[in-house]
C-alpha cells in the first residue's frame, strides 16, 4: 500500500493474476467441504468432530476467495516486477531432478545434480567446477550427517563403496 | 524458591561444558545465518529438527534459542555493510548503517549494534526470568477456552495486524490452517484431506513447509529478479572502537530499544521486525540530531539493534510460559520443544523446572559468546558475505533438501521409479512460497497456522465437550472475552487505519521471519 496512491488507482485494471488466485482458493475451499463431508467416519457423539474445523476453515477460504476477487477487481493489488523465466526453471528442475533420482543413485549424486542446476541458474556457467565441486561437498555432507549424526538419508552406489 | 535461586540453578545447568558447547554451536550458527542474505533463524531451526531428533532434549533447545540470538546479531553486519539486511529485523540498521559504513565509520556502526544487542539481550533476558513466574501463576488458572482465545489473537496478530494487507494476512493464515489439518485428527483418529495417500497421514511437517517456504521460495524469487545481482561489500574502514561521543548518543538508545522491544516481544504483537521500526521512529523523535537521520545516525543503528534483541527475548515469554508462539522462529521452536515430547506452557515450569532454567541461564551465557563473536572475531564473519551467489544458493539448497529428506524418508512411487516425497512436497510449497512472495503475501502467518492451528481446534473441541456443545463457554470467563475482543481489534483496528491512508507504517512493518 505504500506504493500506491490515489491517481494510480483510477488507472488500475481488473488483476488477471490476482484473479487466478481467488479461483485456487475458492476451489481449495470447496475441495476442503468436499473431501470433510465424504470422508464417512464414525457417528459422533460429541457436539464438536473432527469434521467442524475442517468446514469452518473451508469456509473462511471461500469467503477469502470473493475477497480476492473483489480486490482483483479493483486492482488493489501491489505491481509486480517482470520476472526471468529460465533460471527458475533451472531451479524447479534441478529440484524435480533429485527427487526423482534420489532414492536411487543416493544423496550425493542426486544432490550434486541439483547443487549444480542452481549455480547454473545464477549465471554459474562452468558446470566443470561446479558438478565435481557439488559432489564432493555433497558426499561430505552425507558423511557427517548420515554417518556422523545418524539421519537416514538414501545411500546410492557411491555411498555404498565407503 | 525465588527467581534468583532458580537461575542460579540454571546457570549450573548451562555452564555444564555440554550445555556450553550446545550453546557455542547455536550462537555460531546464529550469527552465519543472520550474516547470510536468504537464510535466517526460522529456517535453520527448521532445518535442524529431524538433525536434533536424537539429541539431548535441553542441549538441542539451548542451541535453537542460541540460533535465535545470534540472528538477530548477525543481521545487523549484513545490513551495515550491504545495505542488504541479513534479516527482516535488521531492515531499518541498513538506513543509518550502510550511511555509516559508506562514511567510512562502519567500525563504530558494528560496535555500537553488538554492544547494544549484548545489553538488551542480558536486560531483556533477566526480564524474562522475573516476568516468566507470573505469567505462569496466572497461567495456570487458563482452561481450554482461555487457550483457545489466546490463540485466536495470536492467529490475527501475526497475520491481519501489520503487513501491507489484511486481505492477504488472512490468506496467508487460512493456507496453514487447511495445510495443518491435513492428516490423522489428534482427538478421535480419523483421516483428514490425506486424499488417500498413506505418506500424507502423518500431516504435513514442519520442517518440510518451512524450509521450502523459506529457503525454496526466497531462492526461485532471487533468481526470478533481475536485480540485485551484484552488490557491493562496504570494508571496514578506520576505527573500529567507539569514540567518547558514539557511547555518548548511543547508551540511552540502547536502553530506549530495549524498553521498546521488550514488551513488544512479549506480547503477542509481532516480532523483531515491529519493535526495530518503532525504535527507530522514536530515536527519531529523542534524537539532539535529527538532521543526521538518513545520513549516518549512530542512533538510528543503535536503538533497533538494541530493540530486535530485547523482542527476541520478549518472544520467549509467551512461548515458554504460555506454549504461544508469536513469530515464526518461535513457532518452530515450539515444534521442537514438541519433537522431544515437551510442551511448553505453565505446566512445563514445574514438571521441567531444571531444563526451563537451564535454557533461560544459557541465554545470558549465549549473550556473552555472541558479544566476542561479533566484536574481535567480526572479520571472519564479512568474509561470509564475499561467497559468490551461485555458490551460495546451491549451497543453501542442499542443506535445505538434507533436512527435508532428514525430516521425512517416505517414498512414493512414480510407476516403477522409486521417489523421494518429501522432496515432491517441498517443491510444491517452494513454488507456493515464491508465488506467495510474487504477490505480497507474508510468510509467518502459514507457518504459524500450520503449527498452532491443530493446537487451536484441540482446545477448541475440549472446550465445546466441556461444556457439551454450548458455545457460551467460549466466553465464559473475562479473560477470554477480553482476549477474543482484542483479537478483533487486531484486525480491525489496522483496517481502519489503512482504509484511511495510515497503511505505510503498518506495511513498513511488515515481516516476514523473525
């Protein structure tokens, strides 16, 4: 709200985005009613179930939803910078990456992946330092983790060597 | 026994050389990532949850609220040498720091924040000690609705009182409410929203929610922008010590941030980030030199440095005697308190007198460590800064993935492809996080919710059984009628004030972590 003041508010136009958003929460609401009223459990004697919250919550989410919408109408959101679309790609992959290989070629080598994905997006080209520098800091880290402080993290065929 | 004798207790307690090393750890960590931009407090100690799980229950608390404190120290070099704050509770050091650091006085600007950290953290710390036992006696008469009630004005504080909107507070909060529903009801055992998947029947963890909101999505919104790419390290230049005129302007700001930010902590009115603007607003107003501020004020350094440190200790009140968390550091803290089967409140002052103690002694012994860690040893800490970016983030990424996978093993199968799930969950709110970022949703409140709201609804039910289904009980006692009023007025009251143009303050408060 800092940022805005009276002449610029004239100016705004519907929020396409902001719209998109009330329609997540509106259908998270109904999909939170929906999944409560069909999930069958025991008859309950008490006045209060497990099922009250879980309508009372899908229903301050609705009512959220039509706040949005209103807000989205008006344009009372704040602007947005542009945004770079392909380092967050690099990231999201790297992520997905790991976890899809994690279970197994182990922590280090999934990790090292996405450790060099994310330098990558940050403009971090030489994939030669990066990968074999991510693998290794990778490995000692599940050293001193899995070995040293006994966290179950999944051990690949590198892992198993040692 | 009287507070003295019981802190006396805990000091032996905290200078076991265990506790002491806990301690060292935590403090030192602390101060890493309040250095580091990206990363603060909240996150490591959710990061360090499932690494604790086996660890000593008071070592492992010691090093959280060592973490705590040292954050809010290390924010303060971030924001002066960077002009980037380290933390959101730094963000006001950055206006009259970096001006100092560019004068070339960036040594006195370093000092008089520690020095004014260590003196609000040790006030504020004994006021801790002497304030704890009465909020416990009072405590102790609360039942179920009082709770309730004390956590529904946790729920608007942090969500609708400060920020920019309270549109988007409420959201934020209600998205971890429905994600802290998710999984087996405490009370009777039945399954919520797990959509009929058996990893989800455990709920959410929160560790997993707050490293992706946290780490996740404060990486995808950096790498996104095409901005702060480069930003230049200010060196410490000159002298370092303090001249007779800097400990002249800053002791009364130390004590006015700390006079501030006590109370600001400990009650459930926001976190470090409120108590350093308001302290700076009124160094404004006390200051013999108001014509310095935006040019290098060393009060304008001093007095929010001093008073982020005294809230963060403020913080601990509510959460230790009360099991209310009012920021998101704290909440996670309280998840760890959890994690060793503890829950903090007033009971926990007379089942686990000796750990209670023992966490609020070390907090002065974590407040002399952090006080040399930051003064001779602050070299080593500006070397922090100068971690390339790339190296930085991928670096934080992979300890962000470590704790998640620590947190939960749990594998889900993509045909025949073994998969890690949590790594999918932490995806998934990593991109919720970004996306909630994009738009000027705060963060805090969905971790909070995620955390107090099965509380809440516990409670909630247990008050209603008492009563067999009379919503009367609810407001049966003053206390709870009061409570529940003041958590409308939280929302409200900052409501009226934006509808009439007074929101650059209340935004201007706006935090995120701390």
């Amino acid at each position: 709200m800092s940022v805005r003041d009276d002449t610029t508010t004239i100016q705004r136009r519907p929020d396409r985005a902001a719209f998109a958003i009330a329609l997540v929460l509106a259908i998270a609401s109904i999909a939170i009613a929906w999944s409560t009223y069909h999930a069958g459990g025991m008859a309950s004697t008490q006045p209060v179930g497990p099922k009250t919250v879980p309508y009372i919550v899908a229903a301050c989410l609705f009512g959220l939803a039509l706040w949005t919408a209103a807000e989205a109408w008006r344009g009372d959101f704040p602007e947005r910078e542009e945004q770079q679309t392909a380092p967050i790609l690099w990231v999201v992959g790297g992520l997905i990456v790991q976890m899809l290989t994690i279970k197994t070629v182990g922590f280090s080598l999934a990790t090292a992946l996405m450790f060099t994905a994310t330098a990558y997006a940050f403009n971090e080209r030489r994939i030669w330092l990066t990968l074999p520098f991510g693998l290794v800091f990778c490995f000692l880290v599940w050293l001193a983790f899995a070995r040293g402080l006994q966290l179950s993290l999944p051990a690949g065929p590198l892992e198993r060597l040692f | 026994m009287n507070t003295f004798e019981l802190l006396g207790q805990g000091l032996l307690t905290a200078l076991q050389w265990s506790n002491l090393l806990y301690a060292l750890i935590g403090v030192t960590l602390g101060t890493a990532v309040g250095v580091l931009p990206g990363i603060g407090p909240a996150l490591t100690v959710a990061l360090l949850l499932p690494v604790t799980y086996r660890l000593d229950p008071a070592g492992s608390l010691i090093m959280f609220a060592g973490i705590y404190y040292g954050g809010m120290y290390g924010g303060s070099t971030t924001s002066i040498l960077l002009n980037t704050p380290g933390e959101s509770a730094s963000i006001v050091t950055a206006l009259e720091g970096n001006k100092m650091a560019r004068q070339g006085r960036g040594g006195p600007a370093l000092a008089t924040a520690a020095i004014g950290s260590f003196i609000a953290g040790l006030v504020a710390t004994l006021g801790l000690a002497f304030i704890a036992p009465w909020v416990v006696q009072f405590a102790l008469s609360f039942g179920p609705s009082e709770y309730f009630a004390l956590m529904l004005l946790a729920f608007m504080t942090v969500s609708a009182a400060f920020g920019e909107s309270t549109l988007r507070g409420l959201t934020a909060l209600f998205i971890g409410l429905a994600l802290g529903l998710i999984g087996i009801d405490q009370l009777t055992g039945q399954t919520r929203l797990a959509m009929g998947t058996p990893n989800l029947f455990d709920g959410i963890s929160v560790t997993t929610l707050a490293v992706a909101l946290f780490a996740i999505g404060e990486t995808i919104a950096v790498v996104a922008s095409r901005t702060s790419m480069d930003e230049k390290v200010e060196a410490v230049k000159g002298s370092v010590w303090m001249t007779k005129e800097d400990w002249r302007r800053s002791w009364k700001s130390w004590l006015r941030g700390t006079a501030i930010g006590f109370p600001i902590g400990a009650m459930p009115a926001g976190g470090a980030d409120v108590s350093s603007f308001l302290s700076y607003s009124a160094e404004k107003q006390f200051s013999k030199h108001p014509e310095e501020f935006g040019k290098g004020a060393i009060e304008g350094v001093a007095g929010p440095e001093a008073a982020n440190n005294a809230s963060a200790a403020g913080t601990l009140v509510p959460l230790l005697t009360l099991g209310l968390p009012t920021t998101a550091t704290a909440a996670i803290m309280l998840a760890g308190f959890q994690q060793f089967g503890l829950q903090p409140g007033p009971l926990l002052f007379v089942s686990n007198a000796t750990l209670v103690w023992g966490l609020i002694a070390s907090l002065l012994v974590a407040n002399f460590m952090l006080l040399v860690l930051n003064l001779p040893l602050i070299g080593l800490w500006v070397r922090l800064l100068t971690i390339p970016r790339p190296w930085l983030y991928a670096g934080i990424l992979t300890f962000a993935t470590l704790g998640t996978i620590g947190a939960s093993a749990s594998t889900f199968m993509v045909g025949p492809l073994p998969t890690s799930f949590e790594l999918g969950l932490l995806l998934l709110f990593g991109v919720l996080g970004y996306m909630l970022r994009r738009f000027g949703y705060p963060i805090a409140p969905v971790v909070v919710g995620l955390i107090l709201g099965p509380m809440a609804e516990r409670s909630l039910r247990q008050a209603l059984q008492i009563s067999q289904g009379d919503p009367t009980v609810l407001v049966h006692s003053w206390i709870s009628i009061v409570l529940i009023l003041l958590a409308f007025a939280a929302v409200l009251v900052p409501m009226i004030l934006r509808a009439r143009g007074k929101g650059q303050m209340l935004a201007a408060m706006a935090g995120d972590e701390d």
